[in-house]
C-alpha cells in the first residue's frame, strides 16, 4: 500500500538581513491514509513551516530549496503554480492556528465555502455540480462538523471561537482531501472547546479516511490523539515513534528530555527543563543541532550530522548513540 | 435606532454650532469696521459710494450686531444661521448670500462629485494593486508616479495644465463654462458637449491633484490587510489570486476608505474653489474668490459656512451607509 | 551526568549601519524621498551662504530676464533675481513646514496621549473637539483668518500658526488610536503589574513604540503645512514681501507670466513646490515600510 504522504529531504531557508536561516534541513515523513502524525517541537523548531511548505506557501524572503512532498503520487513541489492551487483543499488541506481571523468578515459563512468548491470547479468537467449541489455540500459539511445549516448564512463575527474553528474544519473536508494539516487548532481555546474541536477532527477524518498531521506542543493533546509522534528539533526530524513507544521508551536524548519535563502527578512540584536554549536557525550547532544541550553528547556529535536511523522497534532516529545498533 | 439618529444630529448641530462661532469671532480680530473700511477705500479710488451706503452698513452692523453687546450680538447671530438667513452680499446688493451660493452650486457640484468619485475609484484600485504582490510588476510601477502627484497640488496642477495644455498646445479651452458668444440652450447636445469640453481641463486638475492621497493611503491599508489571517487562509484554500485580490483583499481594505470619502470631499472644496476661479468657471470658487478680493465677508463666511455644513452632513450620511457595507457594524 | 555547555555560537551581527544602507537600498521610495530633499537642502544652504539675500526682493536686478550665466533661473517683474528668491524662499517654507508640522505633531501626541491614557470625561471631550472641528474645511478657514489679519501682521510665524490651528485634529485622533491598542496589549499590563509607575510606562513602554507613528505623523504634518502655506499663499495671502513659493506664483499670475512669455517666473517656485511635496509624499510611502514590518521584502 502506497503511502498517501511522502516527505523526502524537505529544505527550507529564509534569507534576512543578518544571514539565511535554515528552517528545515532535510526533514523525511511518511504517512498511511486514515494515520494521525503528531508534530512537536519547540517554537523555532519548524513546524509551522513544514506546514507552509507542504501547503507551498512559503514566502519571501523564504525559499523551498530541495526535497519532495508527494501526495497521493505527484509531488507538490514540481507542479505549476496552478497546478498546486487545485491541490490545495483537494489533496491537502489546512486547519489554521488562530481560527479567530481566519474567517472573511464580509462575507457569509456560506460563500466562503462555495467559493473555495468553485475554484476547484474546472477541474474535470466531470465533476461539475450545480450551484444547489454545492450548497448541499457545504451544509453537510457543517452537519458534519456539528454546525447547524443556519450557519450558512451567518457572518464570522456571529461566531464563537469555538464554532469558527470548526467552519474551518468543515471548510478543509469539502473536497475530501488525502492529507489534513491541523496547525496548533486548539491553541486559542478553551479546554472544553478543545476537546470538542479534536473530538471534530477525528470524527471527520475517520469519515473521510485522511491522514492527518496535527501539529503543537500539548503533549497531553497529542497522547490522545495521534498515532504516530514526530519530534523536530532546529529544523530536523530527531525522533519519529509510535505514541505508545514516545511516552513509554522515547530514545533520542531531546525526545527523553521532552517527556521527563512533562508534569507529574506523582513528583509533584518537580519541574525539569531542559538547560540551555534552541539555537538561532542562522547559525547551527555542526553536526547533531541539539548536541549543546545534550547530555550524552560524545566527540563524534559535534561534527558529523547523524543519518536517519530505523531501529528494530520502528522508530527513526537522527542520533549517534543509535547509528551503531542499528 | 433613534438614539443613533439623534446622536449623530446633535453632532451635526455641534459642528454648524463650532463652524459659526469661529465665523463670528474671526473678524474681532481686526479692529477695524470692515464695511466702513472698504467703502472708504472704494470712494478714495474712484469715487464709488452706492446711495445705499449706509444701509448697508446699517444691515451689516444689525447682522454683527456691532452696536450691540457682545454675548447679543453672538446669539443674534445663531438666530439667524438657524433661520438659514446668511445676510445679503454688499458687494452685489441686493442679492442674497443664499441666493449667491445657489445660482453658482450647480457648477460646482458636477465637478466636484464627478472628480472625486474618479479619483476614489482609481486611486483606490491603483493603491490595492501597488500593494499587491503577486501584481505584475510594470502596474505597480506605474503607482509610484500617482503617488508623486501628491506632489502637484490641484491648485497648482491647474495653473500647469491651464498653462501647457491650453495655452502651449491649445488642445483644451483656457476657460469659461462654455466658449464665449454662445449662448446657452441645454436642449442642444452640441452646447452640452461644448461645456463639457470646457470641464474636462479643470476636471484633471482636480482628479490629478487628488488621485495620489488615495493611492498612498490605500496603498497603506492594503499592506496591513494583507498581513491579516483570512487572506492567508483564502491562500490555503486553494483560490485563485484574482479571487483573494477582489473578495478577500478588495472589500475590506475598500471599507475603512469609504470613512474617508465625505472627508476628503470636503478638503477637495477648497482646492476646488481656487481652480474654478483659475479656470473662470461659475461656481461656488467664482463666489468666494470675487468676495475674498472685494472684502465681502458676508459672502465669504456664508460661503464657509455652506461648505462646512454640506460636508458635515455628508459625513453624517456617510455614518449611515457604513453599516450598509460593513455587516460587523450592521446590528450595533 | 556529563556537564551540559551552554555557551551559544556568536551570531556575527553585520554592522547597524551596513544593515540601514541595505534597507535602503530595498525601500527605493524613502531613499529617493530622503535624496531630492537633501538636495534641496543643500541647494538652499548653498544659495544661503554665498547669495547676496537681498536680491529676493523687488527692485534689487534688472527684471523681466529670462535665465542666463548671470541670474541661473531669471528674474521677475519686479526685479527680483528668481535664483535668490527660490533660495529664501525655500528656506522660508522649510521654516513654516517644520515649526507648523512640528507644533501639529506635539500638540498632537500630547492631547492624543493623555485622552487615550487617562480615558474618561477627558478623553471624550478631546475625542468629541477633534471629530466636530474635523469636517470644518481647513484651507476655507485658514483664508478667512489669514484675509482678516491687517497685512502686515502677516509673517512666516503667523503664517505657520494659523495653518496648525485647525491642522492638530488628525494626528490627535491617530496617536490616540495607537495608543489605546497599546493600553489594551499585554505589555503595558504587565509592566503595571510589575509595579511600573506611570510615568515610567509611558516613556520606556508606550513611547518607544509610538515612535513610528509620531515619525509617520510629523512627515504628514509637515507635508500639509507647506501645502496649506502655499495654497494660502497662491491666493496673495501670505507675508507678500518674501519670495514664498506661493507668492511667486501669485505674483505672476497676477501679471499674467504665462501670457507674456515670462515662463520661468513661475515655473522655478512651480518646480520647488512639486519636489519638496512629492519628496514628502515619498518618505511618507517609504515610511509605511517601517511602521508595518509586513512590508519589508528581503531576497
């Protein structure tokens, strides 16, 4: 079975006044249809620009350099600049952050759905549907989403946060996409909120089979609801394990690291942070970009950049510690 | 509803109330009784003292109520604004200030509305494509010099055009309503044409002089809009650029403009009075210029007046239209 | 457990300055702005130090010269070398531009700041003032002001005086606007929070990011004061002794320049006026750049 998402060798740079600044650095993910990835990492780490990246829409004075991202066999980085606009919601949708702004405030609910329908309308004449069937769709979509029709023709600021979230969920499922990116979707919300936007999500993805990368720092969040766990790291993937093995017997020393400062009710008042800072994207550490901070860096760390590594359990490392066992 | 009305009724009231005060205390500032000043200087010159002199003067004085105390004089005043009663122009006795104003009005309203709606709608969307940046490069080029218009206010871009266009090239008439010896007859298309020809030069004046702030400011605004969320989810939606420039990107940097709109019309006015007289068209510039030269200041502070209290109620009407526009306004 | 180092790399930083010189070389508007007005400066440094200044006044050289070696821009009808007279006069509308967009732009930071900060009755009655003298036409006014005035109570000081009385009301309601979506941002909580008086919010939190915005104002201020000055002036308003840009132009109309051939009379104050006017319209489009950061492309 062909995977549905193949990332390979993602690299992203932006150019500022004071140097370039490598947001990915050879980043690789591959996903099933119906698998939930969950991304996390730092703020710096690059997750929110593998989102845009995927999506292409990175922009100046940031540049896709290299790699491929290919969805349901073609890949996103070669196609026209048209092209890539029928892809977008068709193959690969988007759930924004701060679903706050994310919604015209001059037009209705209704005809931002219908708008984004009917620009992937000249796709095939095939599968040209009438302006009623359209507005069926859109409703449904919201049924789906547990949004009553009436929000057809409301205005955005009619709204609760909680429920433009999930105009927002319901936009990204009209054309039944093989991939949905969540980026942070419930950051803004309250926990009650929360549970009912993720408990949305993953309804609507299991109706429609998409794989889906949600991305965040609530680790808690991610325990919950994702399959599979990707951690990043400067740019980097430096772990990617099942949830059940993240949580129970992470092995890349940032991923420990990450799990051990998690709370604990059992150590309470207990806090672990991990010493030091991530480093400025402009100038990376050589070789492995956490050995700064790492506690069990050796000699070799400082230098060479580790390959990526798949160990017996599954899971895929970019570490030294791991390079000889494997 | 009705205290909305109310509210924005008292501001109009308010500012008629702040515009006539200002009017009233102005001349205070000389010392000097202005009526009596001038027709001094007019009998030096040349001997020209009408018979009515001293009516004149007597109506002026009752109207300033220069005999009278100060705080009299002052609500005798407010009386009359509010009677609509603007006093009658000594230097063409017997005619009123009203009347003055609405023999000339329509001229100036033409041109007026006519040039600025041109200059809205294009440097409006001049400014949205400069800010634009998937725009083609050669049209956000061609903004940079509209914005430099800026540089050429319309009173001088008049004297430019009147200069090298009507005179130089003598592709445009150097004035007048319409060419000398004709007379009117609105029925004949060809006495439409002629005016309108004769439009066209101070026309361009105006929109040349005025198209540049829009540019700039909208200009402005569409950067600010562009950064905002929804146009970057309109991206990720997969719409086509022309789609997200007009519905997503357009409608809203349009909005926060159209508040400028009755503003800028009232700033266009005063240019546009000192183009009218450039160009000897009859209109409200005609009024005000004659005054300013002959010192006829009841005409020139009925004119200020007329211009501040049009300008105040467009501004009202405007507040009116806005929610027609914005529907997050719509049910406050 | 091994020692953790947490020395971070140096990040080499180019200098501030070759950092200014690449914005600039990427924000063309604000360079060419800042560069026709520079040359404006130093035309009419220049001109300042080494022109006899009262050849700005009639009856000083022969009149009615088009312009040759002697007199670089001509002279007028009333004998006034037109080289000199730009000189002056540029320095003139400098003066009345900067003190006029100067006192506007401190009047309002002033008023903006204290009705935005202290809220209640004081800030709906400045609020309430700005937005009723707001429809008032401005140029209209300033005509009547200045026409009232006996002739020679007008100089350049009274000139910029009466153009900033009805000219405060705009950046009052800007700087107001900004800020009150400061007082709302988290920062300013915070820093009361931490104990910060007043005053200390004020300069070291509000101020500093108001900047762009006074910076912003003060170019507009200054841009609509010349403009005001010259309109009041091209209506034989102004101090009619010196050589405003506006005066020339009126004086020449007055006796018909265009008509007689005398086409360089206005056409040198005609020149100045759209330089310094378009120079400010510029620096103000560059300046949009820095107050919103969104703008700025790199590649």
């Amino acid at each position: 079975m062909t995977p549905v998402l193949q990332v390979k060798n993602l690299q992203v740079s932006y150019y500022t006044d004071a140097g370039r600044a490598r947001a990915l650095d050879g980043v690789d993910i591959t996903l099933e249809a119906g698998e939930k990835l969950g991304l996390v990492g730092e703020s710096g780490s690059g997750k929110s620009t593998m989102a845009l990246a995927m999506m292409r829409m990175i922009k100046p004075p940031g540049r896709i350099e290299g790699g491929q991202v290919i969805v349901d066999g073609t890949d996103l980085i070669t196609i026209s600049d048209n092209d890539m606009l029928k892809a977008r919601l068709s193959k690969i949708a988007y759930i924004p952050q701060g679903a706050m702004n994310s919604l015209n405030p001059v037009i209705r609910i209704g005809a931002q759905m219908m708008d984004a329908i009917k620009a992937h309308q000249d796709q095939s004449t095939a599968e040209w549907i009438s302006k009623a069937e359209m507005e069926k769709r859109c409703k449904q979509a919201l049924a789906s989403v547990d949004l009553n029709s009436t929000v057809f023709k409301m205005y955005a600021h009619e709204l609760s946060g909680g429920m433009k979230q999930r105009v927002c969920i319901a936009i990204s499922i009209l054309l039944r996409p093989n991939v949905i990116i969540a980026d942070e979707p419930t950051s803004a919300l309250d926990v009650v909120t929360q549970r009912q936007v993720m408990e949305t999500i993953d309804r609507v993805q299991e109706q429609i089979g998409a794989a889906v990368i949600l991305i965040g720092h609530d680790m808690g969040l991610m325990a919950q609801f994702v399959d599979k766990v990707a951690v990043m790291y400067a740019g980097r993937l430096m772990e990617l394990s099942t949830v059940r093995q993240m949580f129970t017997d992470p092995k890349h020393p940032y991923a420990q690291a990450l799990i051990r400062s998690l709370p604990n009710l059992e150590n309470k008042g207990v806090f672990n942070g991990i010493p030091g800072m991530a480093p400025a994207l402009l100038q990376l550490p050589g070789g492995c970009a956490f050995h700064p901070r790492c506690v069990k860096a050796m000699e070799i760390c400082t230098t060479v950049r580790p390959e990526p590594v798949t160990l017996s359990s599954g899971q895929i490392l970019e570490c030294h510690l791991y390079s000889e066992k494997a | 509803m009705i205290k909305l009305i109310t509210r924005r009724l008292l501001f109009l009231v308010m500012v008629i109330w702040a515009a006539s005060t200002i009017v009233f205390f102005i001349p205070r500032i000389s010392t000097k009784n202005p009526v009596r000043e001038r027709f001094a200087e007019l009998a030096r010159a040349g001997g020209f003292a009408p018979a009515d002199m001293e009516k004149i003067i007597a109506s002026y004085s009752t109207k300033f109520g220069l005999d009278k105390p100060l705080w009299q004089q002052y609500t005798d005043y407010m009386a009359s604004i509010a009677r609509f009663d603007l006093g009658v122009s000594y230097n063409k006795y017997p005619k009123t200030v009203i009347g003055l104003i609405m023999d000339s009005l329509p001229w100036t309203i033409v041109l007026l509305l006519v040039t600025t709606v041109l200059s809205f709608v294009i440097g409006n969307l001049l400014g949205a494509v400069a800010a634009w940046p998937r725009a083609p490069q050669w049209v956000r080029t061609i903004a940079t010099p509209f914005i430099l218009l800026q540089g050429v206010p319309p009173v001088l871009m008049g004297v430019l055009l009147l200069f090298f266009i009507a005179f130089k090239l003598k592709m445009a008439p150097l004035g007048g309503a319409y060419s000398t010896g004709v007379i009117p007859n609105w029925s004949s298309p060809a006495f439409v044409w002629d005016v309108v020809w004769h439009q066209i030069l101070p026309g361009l004046a105006l929109l040349l002089g005025t198209v540049g702030g829009w540019t700039l400011s909208m200009r402005g605004m569409g950067i600010t809009i562009q950064g905002e969320d929804y146009v970057n989810f309109a991206e990720h939606k997969g719409l086509g650029p022309y789609t997200i420039f007009r519905d997503y990107y357009l409608r809203n940097a349009l909005l926060p403009q159209a508040t400028g709109l009755a503003l800028a019309l009232g700033s266009v006015v005063s240019s546009a009075i000192v183009i009218e007289s450039q160009f000897g068209l009859p209109g409200l510039g005609r009024v005000l210029d004659a005054a300013i030269r002959s010192n006829d200041f009841m005409v020139i502070y009925g004119v200020v007046l007329f211009v501040t209290i049009a300008v105040a109620t467009l501004m009202v009407v405007m507040e009116f239209v806005y929610p027609l526009l914005d529907p997050r306004i719509r049910n406050e | 457990m091994t020692s953790v180092s947490l020395a971070q790399p140096e990040i080499i930083q180019p200098s501030r300055i070759t950092l200014f010189l690449r914005y600039l070389r990427r924000n063309k508007g604000l360079t060419i702005g800042l560069f026709i007005l520079l040359l404006l400066v130093v035309f009419t440094v220049y001109g300042l130090a080494t022109a006899d200044l009262k050849h700005a006044y009639p009856i000083s050289v022969k009149s009615k010269q088009p312009p040759s070696w002697e007199f670089p821009l001509g002279t007028d009808f009333f004998g006034r070398d037109l080289y000199v007279a730009m000189v002056v006069g540029l320095k003139e509308t400098a003066i009345i531009g900067l003190l006029a967009g100067a006192l506007g732009t401190l009047i309002g930071v002033v008023l903006g700041f204290i009705s935005a900060y202290f809220g209640g009755f004081l800030d709906t009655a400045i609020k309430g003032i700005c937005q009723i003298l707001t429809p008032i036409p401005a140029l209209l006014m300033q005509v009547i002001i200045a026409g009232s005035l006996d002739k020679r109570d007008v100089t350049i000081y009274t000139m910029a005086f009466v153009v900033v009385l009805l000219a405060w009301m705009g950046p009052t309601l800007v700087i107001r606007a900004q800020v009150l979506t400061m007082k709302e941002r988290q920062f300013v909580s915070v820093a009361k929070l931490s104990g910060m008086g007043d005053l200390g919010i004020i300069f070291s939190e509000i101020l500093p990011n108001l900047l762009p915005f006074i910076a912003a104002a003060f170019v507009n201020q200054v841009f609509y004061s010349v403009f005001a000055s010259f309109y009041l002036a091209v209506l034989g308003l102004g101090p009619l002794r010196e050589p405003l840009l506006g005066n020339t132009i009126w004086a020449a109309q007055g006796q018909s320049a265009f008509f007689n051939n005398w086409w360089w009379w206005p056409l040198a104050p005609a020149v100045a006026l759209v330089l310094i006017l378009g120079s400010l319209a510029l620096i103000n489009m560059g300046m949009d750049e820095l107050a919103n950061p969104r703008v700025r492309k790199t590649e």
